[in-house]
C-alpha cells in the first residue's frame, strides 16, 4: 500500500504537482470489490489490496515553466497562512518548513511518506502535535519506529529517518528515492529465513502455482506461467503495472536474464497494450529502442500481458550493482529523473543526448512509426554490464492510434496546433514539436510556455506569439544564442515556418554545437571537469547536486542514424 501511495505521488511530482501537506487523513483507503477476471472478492480479500485516494489539496502547488519569474516558480502561492487552511489533525505529520517563506515542495512531500511509513508500522502517529515532533526533531531523536515495534527491520527506521530529518537537505530528495529505499525494506522484510533456504533442494522451485493469482498483486517471488518470476514492482501507471521479472527460460532461449512485465489493469487498457505490441513489432531491432520479448501479448491470469526488455541497471541480477555502504543499487534511471535531480544538461551531454534523440527518431520515420509521446519521461538510460551508458526510447503506448485522434499525448509536449483546420491529424510536424520541446527542457530543465497561461496556446494572439516564452536565461551562455534561434523555429506556432523535415532540423541543431566550439574556447565550455573520461570511453560524470549521479554518454554510433487517453503510462 505504502508503494502505491509513493507511486502517485511521483505521477503527481513528474507533472509538477506538489501536495505538501499529506497526513492521514489524506488518505482515502476504499476496498477493492472484485479480484482478477471481474470476479467478487470477500470483505477481507477486498481489505487487502485497496484502492487508495489521495485528498486536501488544497495548499497544493504547481511549478511553472517560466524563467521570467524564476525557476521554480509556483502557479499556486501558498503563504504563511497555508496552515490555517488544513484540518488539526493534520498537524503532527507537517513539515517544520512548512510555513517558511518558500520550502522546496519536493522535500514537504518526502517528510509527508515518512510520517505516514512511521504512522503505517507503528499504528501510531509521529507525535500528540507539530511542536511535540519539533522538540524531538531539533533534540536529534528523530523517528525511530523500531523503538514502538519489536524485532523491526534497521531498515524500516533508515528509511523512515532518510526521509523525516529535521533539516530539509539532508532528506531523500526525491520520491524515486523513497520508492528505492523502500525496495530495500520490502526485501529485508520478505526474505525467506536462511533456514529455509538450506532446506531447499535443487527440484524445490516454484514450479507455476501461482497459475491462478492475479498478476497484478504480484509480489517478489511468484513466478507466473512457468517462466516469468517477480523480483519487484517498477509502477503503475494509467493503463498498466509494470513488474522486473527475471526470465527462467532466457538461458535456453538466449535472451537476457531480466525482462518487465506489462500487465492490463483492465480488459479496456489491454487493447492500449495490444496496439503497442502491434507498432513495436513493425520495427527492426535497434539498439536506442525498446524491444519486445515476446512478439505477441501474453495471456497470464486472466490479464493481458506485454513482456518487454529490462532498460535498467543490467548489472541488478548478479549483485554487481551496488553503491557506498553495500545497498543494491536499483535504478530506473530517465532522462527526466536526471534533470528533476540534477537540472539542466551540461553542454556536452546536452550535444550527445540531442544526437541519440534525433537518431532514435530519424529511425523511427524509416520504419513508418511515430512515437507519439517523445518526452524526458519515455528516455530510459541503460547501464550495461560493462557500465557504458546508452538511452532508449521506451513507452511505445502510444503508437498505434490513429492520426485523427489528436489530443492523445502529454500536455507540454504534444503540439497545441496539431489540430487546425490546415491540418487536422497527427503529423510530422508534431512529432518533431515534441523533439524540439525535450530537447528546450534538457538545454534549461523547463518547459516553453504560451502567454501566461491564462488562455490555450491556440488562443494566444498570433502576432505576439509566433513561439512561446524560450528559457533563454537558463540556457548555457555558450550556447545561448544557437539555441534560442533553433528553438523559435523549431517551435513556430506556423507548421510551414518550422524545419520542414528532421535531417535540417538535426543539421540546425548540431550547428548550434560547431559554432559554438568555434567561437569559445574549450576551457570555457561548461562541461565535466578536463573532459574526463573513464577507462570505458565514457565521459566522466558531472559533479552531483544533492544524492544523485548524473549518468553521461557517448554520441550514439552513426548507425543509429540510418476520448482517448492523455499519455497512458503517464498516471495523472
């Protein structure tokens, strides 16, 4: 339950909506009435995997795109009175910044599960009041849930007191964080006791009996069709839960030992998936597009079922992938967790990212495919084995709806004038304004913006927005003026006054990069510190800004060259 709350929460932090005030009473717990196939369940079956809603928004912010008024800049503005708008018992789960002049949402929300892990182990609130936690925190106590609950888990008080300091800064700083932490604590808590494993012959595994449970409350451990075994839950978006298995079949089939599962949360989604399959399976292998496993949907429980490569950290099978302290390390590593993390691309990243991006998409023309739902979010960053990095586009959700229907897509990235009488279907056009509106967020970590917001962008007058607000302040000053010329172009609200096909649209861009390497000299480039590189011929990693690492790659080869719903698998 704890996962499925963090997992909203970060489909609400990745369209910048912050709740900042969550407390128990938040949190809406309704029974699920029926199981898998549609079938009734029974009171207590129906306790155990509820549907959960989160409500009190009503001191909730929204972060605009707009760098006139600062990065960051909130569409709602809460003031020191927020407090006075929420319930009094709300009050002992409350941030102690909360009433500052301006806290950091993203921290409001992480202190917000923390409370909320400690009220669901302990069955008790953190304190009687805000001033009582306050005397706790400021004494250095910190929550200890283990000190209420015997023989609890070390990890259950590490995650708890990672995501409750005292001092904003020293949290977890962000919900991804929070969700691989509490991995962690899921696999501390549910594995099997030594004992048993002893025990265990080499005929002892699970040979299918979880043929009749629903795969959607799969956890760690069922192996489902003989074949697929869960290690964990990746999320749940509108249309699908997503599950990293590991394939017990793929040393006979020759495949690679971790795969995921997509998995229908209901038959009126499975048709999303099936069209999926169908356009994914239209594609030759490439190496910065997601495969299928499987080149048909899966039939599993009841459920239908897409089994798709594992795009993240390759080296998660074998124990290699660790980080300081010994801790798995289990990334699922984008594109848009890098810039909610660590801001802006350097320039060098940004050239190579840009490069990958145009590759992937030039790609996807040949064969007759567009994705539909280009956007930092759907840019997956592989590390394989030998710890070279690569991007994949993933997320092909999209792409096997027809061209009449317009308005499905992600708001930001999906073009607002797709549908004026000149044009009227999903087009090229449209595809390339959702490359041109990525590549603005990873040059300035924000989105171009139409007028004030006040109005739809179509709405906007047309003489005094040919293009929408560029982000030139936050780009690199070395780059500055390359980007903005590219981007008021590119970005046109006049289809017939953009780069009217991809390659002068990617020859525009890389301009952007020569005159710039021609103009400043290299010291002056932002970049990783002397351009390193590693042993592997990849560029060194950029300083991290908090926790976080900021993965860096190579150009891709040249090889890589040759009411419908808003973004499924984006949970609103």
């Amino acid at each position: 339950m704890l996962a499925r709350f963090a997992e909203t929460m970060r489909s609400a932090h990745s369209s910048r909506i912050h709740h900042r005030a969550l407390a128990a009473r938040s949190v809406l717990v309704v029974p699920r009435p029926r199981g898998g196939k549609g079938r009734a369940v029974g009171e207590e079956a129906a306790w155990l995997t509820p549907h959960l809603q989160i409500s009190d928004w009503q001191i909730a912010t929204q972060r605009s795109g707009d760098s006139s008024q600062g990065q960051g800049m909130t569409r709602f503005a809460p003031t020191a009175l927020s407090a006075m708008h929420l319930a009094d018992d709300a009050d002992a789960y409350l941030a102690p910044e909360l009433t500052a002049l301006n806290p950091d949402p993203v921290h409001l929300d992480v202190y917000g599960l923390g409370v909320l892990t400690y009220l669901l182990v302990t069955g008790k609130a953190p304190a009687a009041s805000q001033a009582e936690l306050l005397a706790r925190l400021e004494a250095g106590e910190g929550l200890r849930p283990s000190s209420l609950v015997d023989g609890l888990s070390e990890d259950v008080d590490e995650l708890v007191q990672a995501a409750t300091a005292y001092r904003p800064g020293q949290r977890l700083s962000s919900v991804d964080e929070f969700l691989e932490l509490l991995e962690v604590v899921e696999d501390s808590l549910t594995a099997p006791a030594p004992s048993a494993i002893a025990t265990e012959g080499p005929g002892d595994e699970d040979d299918g009996t979880t043929a009749d449970k629903d795969p959607l409350e799969a956890v760690a451990g069922d192996v489902f069709a003989g074949r697929w075994e869960i290690r964990r839950r990746l999320g749940t978006g509108s249309t699908s839960r997503a599950f990293l298995v590991r394939d017990l079949q793929a040393e006979a089939r020759r495949t690679r030992p971790l795969a995921v599962l997509k998995v229908a949360l209901s038959d009126s989604r499975s048709e999303i998936l099936a069209r999926e399959a169908e356009a994914m399976g239209r594609l030759r292998a490439h190496s910065g597009i997601i495969r299928l496993v499987e080149p048909e949907p899966l039939h599993i429980g009841g459920r239908t079922v897409l089994a798709l490569e594992y795009v993240g950290d390759e080296r998660d099978d074998n124990g290699q992938g660790t980080e300081g302290g010994g801790r798995p390390r289990r990334r699922e590593e984008t594109v848009a967790r890098q810039l909610r993390e660590n801001g802006r691309l350097q320039v060098d990243q940004l050239e190579a990212y840009g490069d990958y991006l145009f590759g992937a998409v030039d790609f996807l023309e040949g064969e007759g495919v567009w994705h539909r739902d280009i956007k930092p979010d759907n840019i997956a960053i592989r590390i394989r084995p030998n710890r070279t990095r690569e991007l994949v586009l993933i997320d092909f959700s999209l792409a096997g709806y027809p061209a009449k229907s317009t308005n499905a897509g992600t708001d930001g990235y999906l073009d607002p004038f797709v549908d004026v009488i000149t044009r009227g279907s999903y087009d090229s056009h449209a595809e390339r304004y959702a490359v041109a509106v990525t590549l603005h967020q990873m040059a300035s970590g924000e989105l171009p913006k139409w007028g004030d917001g006040s109005v739809l962008p179509r709405m906007t007058d047309a003489k005094e927005w040919p293009y929408p607000t560029i982000a030139a302040e936050a780009f690199d000053p070395a780059v500055r003026d390359g980007l903005v010329a590219f981007f008021q172009k590119a970005l046109h609200r006049d289809a017939g006054k953009r780069f009217p096909e991809l390659k002068p649209m990617r020859d525009a861009w890389r301009k952007v990069f020569l005159d710039a390497s021609q103009t400043v000299p290299s010291s002056h480039r932002s970049r990783h510190p002397a351009a390193a590189t590693t042993g592997e011929g990849t560029p060194a990693e950029a300083p991290p800004r908090r926790r976080s690492r900021t993965p860096s790659l190579r150009p891709p080869s040249s090889s890589a060259t040759a009411s419908p719903p808003r973004s499924p698998e984006t949970p609103r």
